[in-house]
C-alpha cells in the first residue's frame, strides 16, 4: 500500500510538472506591403538581379580595399564593438544561470559549533550514547547546556510545476539573443559611419583638387589683367575685382583643409585611434558602388534589420515574463536532503555511525496575502507585454519607412547628378571659351570672372552630389539592415 502511494504521489507531481501557465510567443501581425514604395524605377535599373542586398557582405558591397580596410580595422578597434562584446558576455552568463536553476543547489558546512540547550528523562543513562554525551556523570538538572559539533551537506531542489524557471530560461534566452542583435546593430551602424566618413574625406580631397585648380586659373586672370593695365587697356578696378575674385578661390582652401582634417580625427576616432594624418589614395571618381542586387520585400526586414530583430527578442522576454509572474501566484514545491554528522563531543564528531544523520524533506508553498504584490506584478507584466508589441510594429513601420525614402532619395539624387554633370560640361566650355576671349580681347575681366565662378561652384556641386549618391547608397544598404554580414550570411 505504501508503494502504491508514493507512485500516485510521484505520478500527480508529474503531471502538476507539466503544467505551464502563460501562453506561447507568437509574432503579432504586421501588416508589411508586398513591396517597398518607391522601388520600381530602381529596380528596373541599378537593382536588376535576384540576390538581396541585406545579403551580401561589406566587403563585396563596397569593392573598394582602403574603405575595407579600415571597417576591418574599426571592427577591432572600435569602443563600442568591445563594450557591445561584454554585454554578450554578461547575457551569456544570464543564460547560463536560468540554465542551472534547474539543477539542485549543495551546500556544505564542514565545521560548525553551537552551543545547545536541552531537557531530557536520564533513567537510561546507561545507554552508550548518554554516557558520550554526559561523561562526567548523571546531570544535576533535567536542562543541560553543551556545545555541538556538526558537520553538514545539504541540497535543495525546486520542481518547476507552473514553468518559472522554464519561463526564466526563455527570458533570459532571448536577452542573450537580443545583445546579439544589438552587436549587429552596432556594426552595421559602425560600418556605415565609416563608410560616410571615407566618402567625405574623398569628397573633401577631389574638391581641394578643384579649389586649387581654379586658384591657378585666377592667378593666371590677374596677371593678364595686370598686363593689359600696364598697356592702358584695363583700369585700377579691373585689377581690384580680379585680385578679389584670386583671394575668394584661395580662401576655399583652407576652409577644405580644415574640414578634411576634422574628418580625418573623426575616422581615427572610429578607428580607436588618436588623430594623426591618414593616407588615402582612392578617388571619389573611382568608386564603384553599382550592384545588381534587388532589395528583397519588406517581410525580410525582421530577420535583416538588427534593430527589429532586438525589438522582437524584446517582445519575446517580455511574454516570458508575464508567464513568471503568473507561475508565481501559483503553489511552489522544494524538495531539501541534508546528511552529515552531528555530535556534543568532538572527539567522536567524525564516527559516522554514533554522529551520522540523513533528513529528506518536502516544502508546498503558497503565497495567500502579499499585499497585492503578485497580481500587481502579473498585470505590469501584461502592460510591458503590449508595450513590447507596439515597439516592434513600430520599428517594422519604421524600417519599411527607410527603405522607401532611401529608395527615394537615391533615384532623385541620380538625376539631379546626371543634370549637374551636363551643367559642369556646360559651364567648363563656357569658362574656357571666355578666356580664350578675354586672351584675344574679344571679352572683358567681368564676363571672365564670372564664368570661373559659375564653373567652380558647379563642379564643386558635382563633386558633392557624387558624394551624396554614394551616401544613399550606402543607406540604402543599412536601412535594408545590411553591414553586419559575413562572408554573404
């Protein structure tokens, strides 16, 4: 009878065990159009193939070695990149711990004295034991005071019935999961702001090389202009505006120049470095940043953006809290084994069949009036929960939201370069028309220096837009959650 009683004992917290309370994550809807607004036209020229372009590495997408090797370095170097290392490293031991918690817990104590106070019945003190515990003779006193000695390991262990600690694992779980995440975004931020950075420093050089180009060009003009005063042909004014219009070419210089420095610090701080002068031999001329990759459909941002993936492991600690909190309103029950040695005299303290003692336990307990506590804390867990819900739509919207403008942004600022382009051919002619003129006398200083002008701001506007076609680029490629990648995965 007895053994049939602990097996339907042992069979009912089984199925107690099996029973989880809370509810399963499931992703929410989104609601994700079919395909990003404002695509069509890319997609039916620059973007023409069938690979993504969240796929593919930033090695292969930006085909340029200087630019890669400093992402490489950035990666290495880069403060955020180590401190976002150490997160993932104190999740992970989170996770470990939710792990462990199924496991009993041991305890030992191998030395402990107290002094104890008892009262007993003496008539048989004739045993063994009352005469090791009492050797000096019969006690006066039915209550005595002697020190013990014990040694002691004990264990305890709490069967998971309502899923707590199985809820704390997928908690913890998707913490781990979510720093991962939080490294991706990081990288992918890291790697865009380093490409933005190189592209301005090359945007800086190839409109130093203009600024400089078209101060010769002015120098040039004044000694003309100062020769045909010498002859009489020009007056004082002629050379005042001209040495004017020099001094204006030359002052952009070290306006570039300082701004190509501040860039350089801003990359070396990228890099984890201190400033100092970096070497760059690339053109902005030379880069090649066409790919023929599509964009993929808006449902790939869950899995390609860092930032909506974070979001949705948030979503999913969350839900696992509301099933914690729930379970703990719930009974609990810790299974306790304690053995080891006990004994008034210290001499025998370590026989273990005189001293030995095994105890096993089994505590239920049930929280009956905890101020509200525990339902306070199961009801903040279901608000979290819908919080956690609408931030991940949110950042779903927003990532779509990007991609589209992105797309925009890139088709537009490819035609306003292709109008520029045919500007700056436009107003070069003009500018080496006009000084062929003003050479034979066929054209005045004024009509000279305006055309410089009109040249020089329009291919420095060229050179910008360049520059700004690649940033979209660029964008485009982080808002569809690319830069985290690996070898295409």
């Amino acid at each position: 009878m007895n053994h049939a009683k602990k097996i339907v004992y042992l069979f009912l917290i089984l199925v107690a065990a099996s029973c989880k309370v809370g509810e399963n994550y499931t992703r929410p809807e989104t609601n994700l159009p079919d395909e990003f607004y404002g695509s069509d036209k890319l997609q039916d020229s620059v973007f023409v193939g069938d690979k993504p372009i969240a796929t593919i590495n930033w090695e292969e997408f930006f085909q340029d070695s200087m630019l890669n090797s400093l992402i490489d370095s950035a990666l290495v170097g880069n403060f955020d990149m180590q401190k976002t290392a150490k997160q993932i490293e104190i999740a992970n031991e989170s996770f470990l711990q939710s792990k462990a918690n199924f496991l009993p817990s041991l305890n030992s104590n191998p030395a402990r004295f107290t002094r104890e106070y008892y009262s007993g019945n003496f008539n048989n003190y004739g045993s063994n034991r009352s005469r090791r515990n009492h050797p000096d003779g019969v006690p006066n006193t039915l209550y005595t005071e002697n020190l013990a000695y014990a040694v002691t390991l004990q264990a305890s262990w709490e069967i998971d019935i309502w899923g707590k600690l199985r809820w704390q694992k997928e908690a913890a779980q998707a913490k781990y999961m979510q720093t991962q995440e939080f490294r991706k975004a990081v990288q992918t931020a890291l790697v865009s702001e380093i490409a933005s950075t190189y592209f301005n420093i090359l945007m800086l050089k190839s409109q130093l090389t203009v600024a400089q180009r078209n101060y010769d060009l002015s120098k040039n003009t004044l000694r003309i202009v100062e020769l045909q005063y010498d002859a009489g042909e020009n007056t004082s004014l002629a050379i005042q505006q001209t040495k004017s219009q020099m001094l204006r070419a030359k002052a952009l210089i070290p306006q570039l120049e300082k701004a190509y420095t501040i860039q350089e610090n801003r990359l070396n701080n990228l890099l984890g470095k201190n400033p100092g002068a970096l070497e760059f031999k690339g053109l902005l001329d030379q880069l090649a940043l066409d790919h023929e990759y599509t964009t993929g459909v808006p449902i790939e941002l869950i899995q390609n953006r860092p930032d909506v993936a974070a979001s949705e492991y948030e979503l999913i600690a969350t839900n696992a809290r509301v099933g914690i909190t729930k379970a703990m309103k719930y009974p609990s029950l810790t299974i306790s084994a304690g053995a080891g040695l006990n004994s008034m005299a210290f001499g025998s303290v370590f026989d273990p069949v005189g001293s030995g003692f095994a105890l096993l336990n089994g505590a239920l307990f049930q929280p009956i009036f905890q101020n509200r506590k525990l339902k306070t804390n199961h009801r903040i867990a279901i608000k979290q929960r819908e919080i956690a819900e609408l931030d991940f739509r949110d950042k779903v919207n927003t990532a779509v939201m990007e991609v589209s403008s992105a797309l925009v942004n890139m088709e537009k600022l490819q035609e306003e370069y292709e109008i520029a382009q045919e500007r700056m051919r436009t107003t070069t002619k003009g500018m080496t028309d006009a000084f062929l003129l003003f050479e034979s006398g066929f054209a005045n200083y004024l009509e000279i220096i305006n055309a410089q002008e009109d040249a020089l701001q329009n291919q420095l506007e060229v050179v910008q837009l360049k520059m700004q076609l690649a940033l979209a680029k660029v964008e485009l490629y982080r808002s569809l959650g690319g830069g985290w990648q690996v070898n295409g995965n």
